[in-house]
C-alpha cells in the first residue's frame, strides 16, 4: 500500500485534495474532476485530506443518486431501512469498489492510484478500538454519517454503540483499500476475507454482532490455544502457569464450550465470576472428576456443604490472571478490548485483619536474643535462613533454592544471586552480601559447605521441599518448589517466636522482608533501589543484574540498613 499518496496533488507549493468524476456523472456534477485546497505544509495536508475526499466522494454519490445512473449498489441501499453492523460494512465496500471500478474507465489518470498509508494507519487504529472519538470522527465520521443520512442507524456520536459501527465501517474501508492496491498491482481476484464480509456458520454468530471484535487470525482462537503463546512471554513460575491453565478450565466449563476470544464478553466473564462464588474450595479433590458446574451443585446437595472460595482467592486468583491474559489478547491486537475489566467480586473488609508487620526493635532482640542464638555453639541452617533473610529481603521460597554456585564475588563484591524459580522473571536480582552476615562467618559458612560437597546455601531445606514437591507431582501432576519450600524451616520459625510471646497473627516468616524493605526505607534509600534489592512481583523487568544499577551502588545502598534492638554481630 506504500507509494504516492492518493488523491493529493502537489502544485506551485500548495496541496489539493483530487477525485476525478466518472464520465457519466460529469454532466450532473459539471466537472471532470473535484479538487479543495488543503493547505501549504505536506503534513497537515495529509492529515485533511481523508476528510476532503470523503466530501467530495459524497458529492460524487449523491450526483449518483439524483441522476439515477451509473452502476446499481449491490447489495442496494435500502432507505430508511435499519442495517447490521454487517450489512452497513457490505454496502460500504460494495460501494468503493463500484466506485473503484467506474474511476479509471473515466479518466486514464486515475488508472493507477496510490494509498495513503497514514490513512491506512488510522484505519487500523479506528478498527482495533484504539482510537479517540475524535479520532475516529475524523477518520470513518463521513462513513457514519452516510448510513445516519440514508436512515440506516440513530446513533449519538461517541457512544459504545457509535463507536462499535464506527470499528466496523473502518475496517470495510480497510478491506476495499486493500483491494484498491491489488487491482493497482494487476491483480483483479482479490475478495474480502474479514468476517465482517464473508458468510458466518450461523453457530457460531448467528446475528454477526461480535465479529467486529474480530482483529486477526488469531481473535478467532480459544484462550486455551493462546495461552502457551501467553505463559512463554510473560516467563512466570510452573506455579502461576498451572493456576492460569486451571483458570481457563474453569471458564470453558462454565461457559460449556471452549470459545473463540472474540465472542467473550462482559456477560460471560460476571457469569464466572457468579460461579466462582459458589464454588467450593478444593472442589476437583472433594468431587474427584467433575466439572465446576456439576461440582457447585454437588456442593448445595451436600449435607453439609463445603466451605466455598474467598472472595480474596476469586479476584486475586481467578479473576487476576484471567483479566491479566485478555489484558495480553489486547496488548497484541487479538481483542479490541479486555471484557473482564473491572470485574471482581465485591466483599467487605475484615477490619480485624491488618497487612503483615515488619518486626519491632523488641521483636528482633527476642528474636535473635542469647536465648535462640548462642555463637558459641556455632549456628544452625535454620538460623543462618533467619540471618539471611533479615539481610536480603528474600522470600522463603527463594532462600530454599539458593545454589553455592549463585555466592559469588562480582566486581569485589560479595553477593547472592536468586535466579532459580523465583515467583517471576522480574524476581530475580542480585543481592549484596550485607557486612553484618560476614561479621558472623557467612563467608566462612559457604567455604565449609563447598567443602562437603553440597550444592545449596540451605542443603536440607532445599532437600525437604524437593521431596514435597515429587509427592505433590505424584499425587495430582502440578507442583513447584516455590509453592512447596515455605513449609519447613518458616513454619518452625513461626512455632518458635509465637513460644518467646511474639502473637501478632500479622508477624510471620515473611516479616523478615518487611523489615529489610522498611529498614533500607527509613536510612534514605531511593525507592528505585529498594525496587533492585527487594524486586517486587509488580516491577516486572529483567533481573537486577541487567537493570544498569552498578553492584557498588547496590552494596552501599543495602549497608545504610541498620537495625534497632539487632546486637547478634556486635557481640
């Protein structure tokens, strides 16, 4: 479609819009040719000149009309006569490919057009929904209005549903552009292949009405053929895959068929998140076979019915990850728009319960007090996971699976690297080794471990959550170590300090990285670094190490932290 511009014409240093008038109609519009002046500068030219030749194909149509000559429409016209989104976009290409025909048997000069291909660029934006209203008034408003006009559709400029024919009556521009610049290129057999334009199986869409929402090949996939596409580009955990292909399953028996994106909508997405609500947790282990439909009204027959899922895991869980991979289907141009926005389950907040807590001065000198914590014994693995997570700010599940391999020295600084199966790509970083952890014999620590051959920072720990995770893959197929490692030495920790008096519910193994990330806080760490140190799931980027933040800086950063009522090094 590249080339001269269509229809502009260049002359003394001014631009003109240019349609040439089929010879039969010269009689009735008295010219050979319209011509309106758009301008001296080339850009705004371009940008007017969609619209110039809209009015005068407008004018060329209605002289069309008044003088009841030149090729019949086909399909015709009906005035008056409200159309489909379907019907309008068949007329519509019907019509510029009449039109296409006529012009160059009138005037050898147009035998061989050009395509704008700024206007094919806003075409393409309009019909994926991308566009502004304004922008869409300006680029297709004309195509509107000539089906408003001829009493086809009442529709108020700017609404879902003007906006909805607007898409539609962009994308059969787009099909007769296309066939314009084949027929240029000698090529006359050409046919629409949108399915706005062609038959539909009456089971599939019997009305037509959602296959506007067709972009490409790929809308009329399932979700169950893209989500590979999905999972491999986002780079999530085994754990987050499994919970994404459950949610698909999920909405596939729901909606009682695997369904093409395209014909998802709001309605079929709040009636899962409807279903969601009554179904009970665990349902596939206490009605082994069935499917979410069959198992929700199990669960009513049940004497006593089974405690169903929390509003919580719905929207945190199900709902998420769905919105997350249409969210995706939008991103790449599958749908024009996500039908699970803003759809959750509403709940009241339990005012009781309050986010976890990062641990109090007093908290740590109980934690880490001579009572726990005697170096003259030397220090477990147990305690040395506690150290290190205070230090590091690493999660449970990366601590677990931390290689010897990954405490390395990187420019003369000692540091860790998680980069196993952390929660998410953009969970893995580097961190330095804080000098509070060489103070006690972290160095000294791995050096002996190496020695004895093993290949992990916390041997048994990692070893433990392997064997849990090989049940778990034995007994339903799915499992990850991330899911499997908190288990052990974090579910002891809890026991241990809910003994020394330390109750809260809110203060738990994951504290230790509240209190790492309140900590670098509090000394004046930017917010960017606390970001490398800590890498949230939300900051999705690459590693820590690829972030351009240098490993000096990180390791200035991480020894601002100081922690009140920690005195264990000091000793």
């Amino acid at each position: 479609m590249a080339g001269n511009v269509r229809h502009l014409l260049s002359r003394n240093g001014r631009f003109y819009a240019r349609v040439g008038v089929p010879q039969a109609l010269r009689s009735t519009v008295g010219k050979r040719e319209l011509l309106e002046p758009i301008g001296a500068d080339r850009t705004q030219a371009l940008r007017a000149l969609p619209a110039a030749v809209a009015r005068m194909q407008a004018t060329i149509g209605r002289a069309r009309e008044e003088g009841k000559v030149g090729k019949p429409l086909s399909p015709p016209r009906i005035k008056g006569r409200a159309l489909s989104l379907r019907q309008m976009a068949f007329v519509h290409y019907s019509d510029q490919m009449s039109f296409d025909e006529e012009l160059p048997n009138t005037d050898h000069r147009y035998a061989s057009g050009f395509i704008d291909d700024e206007y094919v660029a806003l075409l393409k934006r309009c019909g994926s929904g991308a566009s502004s209203n304004d922008e869409m008034q300006r680029t297709v408003g004309w195509i509107v209005h000539k089906f408003k006009a001829n009493g086809n559709l009442e529709l108020e400029t700017g609404t879902p549903e003007w906006r909805e024919a607007a898409r539609a009556l962009a994308l059969a521009e787009l099909e007769s552009l296309r066939r314009t610049a084949e027929r240029d290129d000698g090529d006359f057999t050409g046919k629409p292949d949108h399915p706005l334009l062609t038959e539909q199986p009456k089971s599939v869409d019997p009305k037509g009405a959602l296959s506007v929402r067709i972009l490409g090949h790929d809308s009329t996939k399932t979700l169950a053929e893209l989500l590979p596409l999905f999972l491999k580009e986002r780079g999530a955990t085994g754990r987050s895959d499994y919970d994404s292909e459950v949610t698909v399953r999920m909405l596939d028996e729901i909606l009682e068929e695997a369904r093409p994106v395209y014909r998802i909508t709001r309605a079929d997405i709040t009636a899962y998140k409807r279903a969601l609500s009554e179904t009970p947790s665990n349902y596939t282990k206490r009605f082994s076979g069935a499917k979410l439909p069959d198992a929700i009204k199990a669960n009513k027959a049940h004497a006593v019915p089974f405690p169903l899922l929390h509003a919580k895991t719905i929207n945190g869980k199900y709902l998420s990850k769905l919105h997350s991979l249409l969210n995706w289907c939008v991103r790449n141009d599958i749908i024009p728009d996500n039908p699970a926005a803003a759809i959750k389950v509403d709940s009241v907040k339990d005012k009781s319960k309050t986010p976890r807590l990062h641990f109090s001065p007093s908290d740590l000198g109980t934690v880490f007090g001579a009572k726990r914590f005697d170096k003259s014994k030397g220090l477990n693995e147990s305690q040395w996971a506690e150290l290190v997570a205070l230090f590091s700010g690493t999660r449970a599940s990366e601590l677990a699976q931390i290689k010897l391999d990954s405490v390395r020295t990187e420019r003369g600084v000692l540091v860790m690297a998680v980069e196993e199966e952390t929660k998410n790509k953009g969970s893995q970083r580097i961190v330095p080794v804080h000098s509070s952890l060489i103070a006690l014999g972290f160095a000294d620590r791995v050096k002996s471990l190496r020695e004895q051959r093993h290949t992990h920072l916390f041997a048994d720990w990692h070893k433990n959550g392997m064997k849990a995770k090989a049940r778990a893959e034995s007994h339903d197929g799915k499992a990850t170590l991330n899911h499997y490692s908190p288990r052990f030495i974090p579910k002891r920790f809890i026991a241990a300090i809910r003994a020394l008096g330390i109750h809260n519910p809110q203060k738990t193994w994951h504290s230790f990285r509240h209190t790492f990330r309140t900590g670098l806080a509090r000394a004046g760490v930017p917010r960017s670094m606390q970001d490398d140190l800590c890498r949230h799931a939300d900051n999705s980027a690459g590693a820590g190490y690829v972030h351009g933040t240098s490993v000096e800086a990180m390791k200035e950063a991480i020894e601002k932290l100081t922690l009140d009522g920690f005195e264990l090094a000091k000793s």
